[in-house]
C-alpha cells in the first residue's frame, strides 16, 4: 500500500507539473530569470519533500506547487508589460568590453576577471580581443559578442550578391512512416512519393528511413541499412 501511495503522489505530482508548465510557457533553462530559477528551486524542494516523505499531507504540496507556479507566472507578466518592475525582477544587460577594450568598472559589479572573459571569447571562437566590438552579458550569464566590422565575415548582402530563398525543409518520411498531411500541403501524394523512391532504388516506404524535400522540390533521401560487420566490433 505504501508504494502505491508513493507511485500516486509520484504520477499526480509530475502531472500537475506538466501541465503548469504548459500553461506558464517554455524557455531555455540556460536563459531563466531570477525569479524563475528561484521557483525552480522551491519547487524542487516542495515535491521533493512530498515524494520523500509519506507523512507529508498530499493536497498542501499541490496547492503550494500550483501557488508557486501562478506567482511566477504573474511575475513573468508584469515583467513584459512593465520594463521598470522587469528591471527590479531581473538582471539587465551589461557592456563588459567595447571597441576592443575592457570596461573595468562593470566587470567588477559582475565579479568577472578578466581570465573569465577571455575564456567566454575562445568558446566563440574569439582569440584577439581587438576583434570585439561590444561584448554584453545578458540576463541569463552568457556572453554575446559583435566583432568589429573588418573581422566578420562577408555575407552575400556585402557582395552584391543575389540569392535564393530557402526555407524550412518539410519530413514527408520519419522511420518508414509517410507524412501525408504534409504531402497534402505541398499538393503531392503517396504515389509520387513512391515513384521517387523507386528511383533511389527504394522499393517500399518501409525502406526509408528518413524522406525530406526542400523549397526546391530535391529530396534528401535516408535508407535503412544494417552497420556492416566490422562495425559491431567497436564500441560507440
């Protein structure tokens, strides 16, 4: 009896979970605000608790997850209709170097050495730092950086060059299985998808692994093959 309270609480909790999450909205956790991080840590505490410990009344830590999770949620509103409480409830960005050179004083507020940003612009694939424009910590701790003008590569706009759309490419085929509201979309049918595969040498939709078509009508066609022999002998 005593697991399959637990398994309840387990089940009921990481519902009630996901379904606040769904309702407040996504983000990278790597991007969180203040707050939000914050939430994420009382919540974790909370259901810890509950899950931990059976003795813990069930409904409480339900009611406390869907206040946590309502707060954060009113907080994170406030916070896009209003830039002066955003400022009071989350970090603002901040210059740490500009046309090539430290800016000392900011740098201090933020506690980062020097040491600390060179290592942020090697990740960036940064080496010389008279390369930097501006270099701003945003709210999340990363580090975006604009090199100086002479130092960015050229793009078709700085050549004159004209180029042609491209969009998003469409998955008509995911492991054997045919998108056919896709294909619908692009007004195409099964049988001119098969009559493609067959001049891949793909007899059946099952033999396709993956089946994608760009803004240009080509295919990138994936079949599915077996590792050769020698290959079972290496781990991966």
């Amino acid at each position: 009896m005593e697991y399959l309270n637990l398994t309840f609480r387990i089940f009921s909790i990481m519902t009630l979970l996901l379904i606040l999450i769904l309702v407040t909205g996504r983000r990278k956790i790597g991007e969180l605000p203040v707050f939000d991080f914050l939430t994420i840590i009382i919540l974790g505490n909370v259901v810890g608790a509950d899950i931990a410990d059976p003795k813990v009344p069930h409904l409480p830590t339900a009611y406390a997850i869907v206040l946590l999770i309502s707060i954060q949620y009113l907080i994170s509103h406030f916070t896009v209709k209003s830039r002066r409480f955003g400022k009071k409830v989350t970090f603002e960005p901040i210059v740490i170097i500009q046309n090539g050179r430290f800016i000392k004083s900011n740098m201090e507020k933020l506690r980062y050495s020097i040491e600390n940003v060179l290592m942020f612009l090697r990740e960036k694939g940064i080496f010389d730092i008279n390369q930097v424009e501006f270099a701003i910590v945003e709210d999340s701790g990363n580090i975006s950086v604009m090199k100086k003008s002479q130092f960015q590569p050229l793009t078709p706009d700085d050549m004159k060059v004209d180029t042609k759309y491209k969009g998003l490419t469409m998955p008509l085929i995911v492991d054997g299985k045919v998108y056919e509201d896709n294909l619908q979309k692009l007004n195409l049918n099964k049988a001119w998808l098969k009559q493609q595969l067959k001049l891949n040498n793909i007899n059946s939709f099952d033999e396709a692994f993956y089946v994608d078509i760009n803004t240009e009508g080509k295919l990138c066609i994936s079949k599915v093959i077996e590792p050769a022999s020698f290959m079972n002998d290496f781990i991966i």
